[in-house]
C-alpha cells in the first residue's frame, strides 16, 4: 500500500503530460437525487449542471452558492446513479492520481470589513459607514472573500485527498469504493454539496503499462536532458577553439596582409560556413538548390496563410465562445463536429483561391524582372526544371499552409466531441479539397504570370482566368432576370431573399475554378445529428478528382508556355495579345452586367445602352493603357467591336427567348405533377410560406402541387397567357378590368415523368390569370390537404405532405388557437368557448362545407357572411382588427355552410351576434375604387388579391389610397340597406370598390368588397 502510494505521488507529473480530460460533471443538487444527473460518461462532450442542495443556514433566503467539480482521469469508466439515494460511480485506475478541479459560482465576492462598532451602538450596520451588497458594515473598506472547499473520503485505504502543484488530486490507494464528499461554504450564501464514489479498479495489464510508459517516458526525459548537456557542452568547447584558431588565423593574416587581412578574414570563415559550402557544392545539386531557394521565396507568404487560416479555421470553431465546440449550449449534443465557423464558408474558399494566386506570383515574379529572367534562365537547369521546382516548392506550402490549421481542428474537434463516425473521412474530403482549390488557383495564376510581362499586366491576366467562369455565368443570369421571359434560375421573389430555382453559377458551380468546392466544403465541414440522419453523408470525390486532373493539364499548359516564352518579354506589356483580348473581354463584361444588374429594374433599354459604354470604355482603357502593345490601333478597335457585336448577339437570343427556352410548355403525357404558386385564401395554405401582412392588405407565398390531368391542362392552359403577359406594361384596363396587369409572384414546377423539371417564374400577370388559377382549388386531393389543415386527419398523405403541413400556420391555428366570432359587420365580436369535442365537431364541419363549395362559390360569394369565424393564435393582437395575419385563420360563413351554421345556431351562437345583419348599425358607406394604381405611388409590390374584411379604429384605411378625387359617401339610410346585403367580407378582387362602414355610435370602420357587378348604378 505504501509503495502504491508513492509511486502515485511520484506519477503526478507524468499524468499531468499525459491525463486527458473525461467528461466533466457537475452538481448542485440534493444528495438524495443524484440519478437524474446522468453520471459522467467519458464518451459524453456535455457537462450536466445540476442544482445545488440547500444546507442549513440562519438566512434561508440567501442566494445559492454553485458549485461545479471537474475530473481529468487517465484511466476509468463513468457510471450513473442507478437508483434514488444511490451515487454516481466514478472508474479510476489504481496507480495514477486523478486531478479534481472544483469551481463555484461565484468564484469570489466583495465583502465589507467590519469596525465592530455594532457591538457598543447594536446597531448592524453601524451608522458610521456604509453597508456592504448584503446591509453589513463596511466601514474599514472591502476585500475579496474566496468560498471555503473541503473535500474528503470515507475509506483513506481505498483513496486520498492529497494537495499538490496547486492542485487537488485523488490518489487511489488500494481496491475498493469510497465516497468523495465535496462541500463548499461562502458568507451570505447557502452551502452547496456534492458526492460520488470512487471506485478503484485492482493493479492490472492497463496500470502496468502505463507504469512502463511512464517509466519509458521518465528514462527517455532524463537520457534527452543527458544529451542535450552533452552536445551544450560540446558546442561550446568547438565555438572557443574556433575562436581560438581563427584568432590565429587572424594574427598570421595580420603579419602577411596588413591592410587586407580582415577581408581576407572573412572571406575564409564565409567560405568555411554552411551556407558558403553549399553555394560551392551547388552546381551539383542545382533542382535542389532551386527548390530550396523557392521555398525561402515562398516563406512569408506560407506564413501569412497559416496564420490566416489559425484564425479562420480552428480559432473559428474553438474560441468564439457563442459557436465554440467546447460550448455545450452551442452544440447541445447535436453538433458532432464542426472544422470552421459555418459563416465562414465563403470566406475560407476566397483565403484558398487568394493564397494559391499570390504564391503563384511570389514564386514566378523572376519572369517579369528582367535581370532575373537573365539570371534564372542562364544557369544550368532547364525550363522544365525551373517550372517543377517552384511547382513542387508551391505544392509544399499549399498542403502544410491547409492541411496544418485543419489538423489543428480536427484535434479541438476531438477534444471537445470526441470522434464521431465518418469525421476522419469528411477531415481529408474538406482539406484535399481545398487543397485542390489552391492548387488550381496557383496553376492559373501562374499561367498569367507565364504570359504577363509586367506586374499590372499578371494581375490583369489573373483576375481574368480566374473569374472568367464566374462572370460569363453572372452575366448571362443578369440578362435572363430582365429579357429571357420565363426564367426562374436566379430569379428571388418579391422582397424575399427566396430563390425560385438555383443561379447559373449555383447549377454550374461545379465546371468554376473559383466556386466548384466552396458550397461542398462549407457542407461537409460539419454535421449535425438530426432526425433522421444521424451520421454524414460522405461527399463525392469525383469532383475533386476531376478538377485535380484539370489542375495537371493547367499545369502542362504552363510549362509549355513557360518553355516558349521569350527572355525579353519581362518589363514589356502587350506581347500576350490573345491574353489582352480575353482579359478586356471578361472584365468589360463585368462592367456590362454591373450596370444591367443597377439600372435593369429601372430601364431595360438604358441599363443596356449604360453597360455597352461601359463595356468599350473598359476595354479601351485597359488596351490602350497598361496592356497596350504594337498591336496597330485599327486592329484593336475591330477586336473590340467584335467582342461587342458577339455581346449584342447574345443579348438578342437571350431577349428573342432563347430559342424557345421562354415559350416552350411541357407536353401533358410528359407532365407526372406541376407545383404553383398558391394565390387562394391563406386560411387553408398546406405548407409553409413566407411573405407580409398588415391590417388593410397582406401578400405570401406558399406552393400547392397538382397531379390530376385536368389540373394540369389547367396550369398548362395559363401558362400560355402568362407568357404573352410578361412582356407588357402594368397598369389598369378600365374596361376590362381582368385584364389589368398587377406585380405578382407566379411560379410554375413541371415534375416531368423522366425525372427531370421544367421551372419558370413569372414576375405579373392580369387579374383575370390570377382568378383562372384559382380554379385548381377544385382538385380533389386539394380537398384531401383542406381537410388535413382544418381537422388535423393526415390519412392518406405522404410523409412529406406530413413534414410541410406542420409548417403551415393555419394548421396550426385550428389546432391551438382560440376562437372568435364576429357579425356580418364585425360590430359584434365574441369569444367562442367549447370542448375538444365541439371543437372537433366545428373543425369537421368546416372541413364538410368547404368541400362541398367549389372556387367559384368560394371566392365569388352570391351571398353575404352571416359571421367571421377566427381561429388565432395572438387573439391580443388579431381580435382587434379581425383580419388576417400569419398568426390566424378566418371563415367567412354565409348560408350556403350549412353544417357550420347548424353548429353556430346549436350554440346559439348566431341569436347572440342579432341574427340577421341589421344595415341600421352602419352609419354610412365610403365608396373608393379598387384601382392598384389609382395612387402616385403606384404598385410596385405585389398584393394579395383575394379581400378579407377588417376593422380600424381610423378612416382611410384602405389597402391603396386613392390621392385625388372626392370618394363617394352614402349617408342615407334607404341607400346603405340597398348595398349592405351586397358587401363581401371575403371575395376574390376581380373588379369592384373598396367600402368603408362607419359603425354608428361608435368610433371604428370596417372594410368590405362591392363587386362591379353588384354596384349600384350612381356608381
């Protein structure tokens, strides 16, 4: 027992090197309720905090004091409490001592320090000074008190407490279990503490060997040490005889050269050095001599990575303590491993591409030197040699300048989360691949330097390459967002950051140098444990294959151009001309889209008469300027006008419907499904959405998928008029007012039978397309997804109309929401209260009634609401105006529901609103024209057409204002009863007027629709 016990104090050092921390735990609970804590299972990443237990004290409303004990072992297993009053086992190994660190909340506070006056006034405070945080005296001032840390065991044989280095260790004795007990006091709070046993596992293979690698490591410390004294000893015996001896050298020297004797000096140590006798062995080894030069060349830059990346990969994912992977609230056992800060994506991709192109230049920046040209090109090493040298010398600091941070990571990962399954696979995908990144990066940007012959001219040409892919692809969606009809790549909804199908540099992003890895690396770099995946999907390395093998030819490509080049190019710009010409060509196209992608939303036409004169001015600026060679000007301006005149072609097909890209529709028998974008009434939407509203209008967007055949053919049928609609201007036709055409959002999905999908956005339509659309609404599994909303019955749905319902806020507004019911004006308005077994009887007779009501009943009313029935969410904030919001569904119900008005009479519900609607609670009608660009500020923004009545507390609410003109206002009484019965609570807005109730006697307004065909003729 002795000997264990010193060889365990002997140990400690060594398990200070070696001792890897176990899972923390942490207690501030009941002794009696350690089961829930969970233990502290060494594969665990979390710390499990619990409650402290409340000693007793004199003040039990002190605050309690938060203790947090933590164990570092070598050795050992974790074991929960297995049942009520039983204790969290600890495993621990039975030689090496095991570091216990306990904190406690807070970890010190500031106390006053008393005169003890109250023990001659009684008074406590004293009334001399000022009291402390907790009322106590304070006169002498303020110090820091620490809490008081006790910690024991109940069997010393079995394991001891021993204080050491500034630490607490438990040091196992002999086998067996024994209970640590750790206690914390701290004045003006409650105790706080916390037990587990200590189980001590008897003397084993494990111990042993770690005995012997402890020993092996001692041995191996002591023997270096030994050594290195040794070769100390030795350096310094040889510097003193140098000394010695080249003193001597000095005094002969002296007396041969009295003038030159300190040249010669040191022209002998130089020559004697190391560095003076590999420049004289360097003729033998001129590869080697060269790739070591390049490295040196190449130094600061592998410095400036590797710092870069410190800071952007494991700095990222370890120190920011918000997303740190040491942060349990951060990663909440979900996160399973995470090499950089997820925002970081981009930024870690640009740091590739950006470090691959300065090497690049830092290690052929000879070429465009002339002196150095001459120099490099003279020695004895071929063009081919020089070109691999500086290839290999590049290819070393990329892969330690990435792989070294990613390591680096990869280990922190480990440390906070332990390795999960597949993490090392996705490490070497994410590093290889970013690696390939720099790679390609560096191999372009050496062609430029290859190429160039001045420094502005490299970074011309570089640029160029690089983001020639990028710009070509930019470019094109620029012109299709604002000339190609129909085109969805790119395009974003209204106000919304939600793109309607992927960019071309999205689609494509796999054919660009610049962005073929930088949403795959951002993808694998971490995972989360999710339902219903719970380990990584491994990424493809075919792409990383691919664009390695892309690397070799760009690499081939720069030796040959190396190999033809010419020695006096350097320090002389335009002997590249097809370079010139692709350079002007990439950056002018770049000045052209900027200026469509500025100017297009305000003047198509100018926007592309601005980015033409941009596009000539770049290029002219950069061929008479800094890439200006012997090229005669004639020649320049014809190439210059054929790069534009190829430009305007482009643009022609792109504007003429790229051969037939904007007016092709999917035939029928191809068509499996066609999702649209839903323009019906938001209480019934079956999936998620996104969009605003407000009390007067609204406007989402939220998709519905079709597969029966006359749906289809419906969809089909509208997309020919959506086509020739897209081209023409906005505005209201007084005579047809159908065909007025309105900003709305309208995106068509062809799921073809083949696989494939044929996307298209249209950015307006007229009202009377947008009412055609609601016709789908009569779809039979439409009424199947209705019914799902309203009574919550998901039979026959798949698993991802399941997924999409729950995301649907009027599914869940008939589940949960409270529900209120208002009169035909909604000048009475009341809280509905029922059982589950009403409500369900409610829901299923809603879901009954909209069934049985087609679209055209249901957005053309021929008859009025006899009341609005709200299920809402935030009844404090909806109940006021009644009308939509994103937190509420509303019905209007009218006569034709008929089980829904069964349910409201059987509840008497209908009597307690009046009955029938009484036009004498109105006091007057103002009457306003549904015009959208009745207003200066014309519509821009789109609108939901489908009206829901609402109510304010002011006048003039209306969803557009009408800026000039006297409105219509009805006062007598004969006249209201006449329009009241044809008002509209909810109605599709197809042409009409805005009506605004004053409710008599009281200050509020209601709003409701007239439809055209139901004014009256003084209108």
């Amino acid at each position: 027992m002795r000997t264990n016990r010193l060889l365990a104090a002997l140990a400690v050092v060594v398990a200070l090197a070696l001792s890897t921390p176990a899972s923390a735990f942490a207690a501030m609970g009941n002794m009696g309720s350690f089961g829930s804590s969970g233990g502290m299972a060494a594969d665990a990443a979390a710390q499990t905090v619990a409650s402290a237990a409340a000693m007793p004290t004199d003040d039990p409303n002190a605050e309690q004091l938060g203790l947090v004990p933590k164990l570092f072992r070598l050795t050992g297993e974790s074991h929960a409490a297995e049942g009520e009053g039983s204790l969290p086992t600890e495993g621990v190994g039975a030689i090496f001592p095991n570091l216990l660190s306990v904190t406690t909340t807070p970890s010190s506070i500031s106390t006053g320090v008393e005169c003890h006056m109250d023990e001659v006034c009684g008074y406590d405070p004293c009334t001399c000074g000022k009291p402390d945080a907790w009322g106590h005296c304070a006169c002498g001032g303020f110090r820091e008190t620490a809490p008081t840390v006790t910690i024991s065991t109940s069997d010393a044989n079995v394991a001891q407490v021993v204080q050491a280095f500034g630490q607490t260790w438990i040091v196992p004795v002999g086998a067996g279990t024994a209970t640590v007990q750790i206690a914390a006091d701290l004045v003006h709070y409650r105790s706080a503490s916390y037990a587990f046993d200590v189980e001590v596992e008897p003397f084993g293979v494990v111990d042993a060997l770690l005995i012997a690698a402890a020993c092996l490591l001692a041995a191996g410390i002591f023997v270096g040490l030994f050594f290195l004294v040794r070769l100390i000893v030795r350096l310094v015996r040889r510097k003193l005889a140098e000394r010695r001896a080249w003193k001597a050298r000095g005094e002969e020297l002296k007396e041969e050269f009295p003038l030159t004797w300190r040249a010669k000096l040191q022209s002998e140590k130089y020559a004697k050095s190391p560095r003076g006798r590999r420049r004289r062995a360097g003729h033998r080894r001129p590869f080697a001599h060269d790739f070591l030069f390049s490295l040196r060349q190449a130094a600061p830059v592998l410095v400036a990575a590797l710092a870069l990346f410190a800071v952007l990969v494991p700095v990222s994912t370890s120190v920011v303590n918000d997303i740190s992977v040491f942060n349990v609230n951060y990663t909440h056992e979900q996160l399973k491993f995470q090499f950089y800060a997820q925002e970081l994506a981009p930024v870690v991709n640009a740091a590739c591409v950006l470090f691959g192109a300065v090497l690049a230049v830092v290690l052929f920046r000879f070429l465009l030197m002339k002196r150095a040209t001459t120099a490099f090109f003279s020695v004895g090493l071929s063009r081919v040699k020089l070109f691999f040298s500086r290839y290999l010398a590049g290819a070393v600091c990329i892969v330690a300048g990435i792989a070294l941070p990613f390591a680096i990571s990869l280990l922190l990962n480990h440390l906070a989360l332990g390795l999960y399954d597949g993490e090392i696979h996705e490490f070497f995908y994410v590093t290889c691949g970013y690696i390939t990144v720099t790679l390609v990066s560096f191999a372009l940007a050496g062609i430029a330097v290859i190429c160039a012959g001045t420094l502005l001219e490299t970074c011309t040409f570089g640029v160029a390459l690089l983001a020639s892919v990028s710009v070509v692809l930019w470019g094109v969606g620029v012109l299709a967002d604002y000339l190609l009809v129909g085109n969805a790549a790119g395009a974003t909804l209204y106000g919304q950051a939600v793109e309607v199908a992927p960019s071309f540099l999205s689609q494509l992003s796999y054919l660009n140098p610049l962005l073929f890895f930088s949403d795959v690396g951002g993808t694998h770099q971490f995972f989360m444990a999710l339902h219903p995946v719970y380990y990584p999907e491994f990424g493809s390395w075919s792409l990383i294959i691919g664009w390695l093998a892309a690397f070799l030819a760009l690499s081939a490509l720069g030796l040959v151009a190396l190999c033809r080049r010419r020695g006096e190019q350097a320090e002389m710009a335009g002997k590249a001309p097809v370079f010139s010409l692709f350079s002007v060509g990439v950056l002018g196209l770049a000045a052209f889209a900027a200026a469509v992608s500025l100017l297009g939303s305000v003047d198509v036409a100018v926007a592309l008469v601005v980015g033409a004169s941009l596009f000539v001015l770049v290029s002219l600026m950069l061929l008479f300027g800094p890439l200006r060679g012997r090229t005669p000007r004639g020649t320049t301006l014809a190439c210059v006008g054929g790069e534009l005149v190829a430009m305007a072609a482009v643009v022609a097909v792109v504007a003429g419907g790229a051969f037939g890209y904007a007016g092709f529709i999917p035939a029928s028998d191809d068509v499996e499904s066609v999702e649209v974008s839903y323009n019906g009434s938001p209480s019934y939407l079956t999936q998620g959405f996104s969009g605003v509203a407000s009390g007067s209008s609204y406007y989402y967007t939220s998709y519905r998928s079709y597969s029966r055949a006359s749906s289809i053919d419906i969809v089909r049928s509208l997309h020919g008029q959506l086509v020739d609609t897209a081209t023409q201007a906005r505005g209201t036709d007084y005579e047809d007012f159908q065909s007025s055409i309105v900003p709305y959002d309208v995106v068509l999905r062809y799921r073809m039978k083949d696989g494939g999908e044929v996307a298209r956005y249209y950015r307006q339509a007229t009202v009377g397309e947008l009412s055609a659309l609601l016709a789908l609404d009569n779809d039979e599994h439409t009424h199947e997804l209705e019914n799902a909303v309203i009574t919550g019955d998901t039979d026959g749905l798949t698993d991802e109309e399941r997924t999409e319902l729950s995301k649907s806020p009027s599914y869940n507004a008939y589940r949960t929401g409270s529900i209120y019911l208002g009169d035909g004006a909604l000048n009475r308005i009341m809280q509905v209260e029922c059982t589950d077994e009403e409500r369900a009887a409610l829901l299923t007779a809603l879901s009954h009634d909209l069934a049985n009501t087609n679209a055209n009943e249901r957005y053309l009313p021929a008859k009025p609401a006899r009341a609005a029935l709200m299920f809402t969410l935030s009844p404090e904030l909806d109940v006021a105006s009644f009308g939509y919001s994103f937190s509420n569904a509303v019905t209007y119900v009218t006569d034709d529901w008929t089980e829904t008005m069964a349910w409201l009479e059987s509840k008497g519900l209908i009597d307690a609103l009046g009955g029938q609607l009484d036009a004498r609670v109105i006091e007057s009608l103002t009457f306003q024209l549904d015009d959208p660009y009745a207003s200066i500020n014309k519509v821009t923004q789109p609108v939901s057409r489908y009206f829901m009545a609402y109510r304010s507390e002011t006048a003039g609410q209306y969803w557009i204002t009408q800026d000039y003109g006297a409105l219509k206002v009805v006062d007598e009484q004969s006249k209201i009863a006449e329009v009241v019965p044809n008002l509209r609570m909810g109605c599709y807005m197809t042409g009409g007027y805005l009506v605004q109730a004053k409710l008599r006697g009281i200050e509020a307004y209601v709003y409701f629709y007239l439809p055209a065909e139901l004014a009256p003729s003084y209108l």
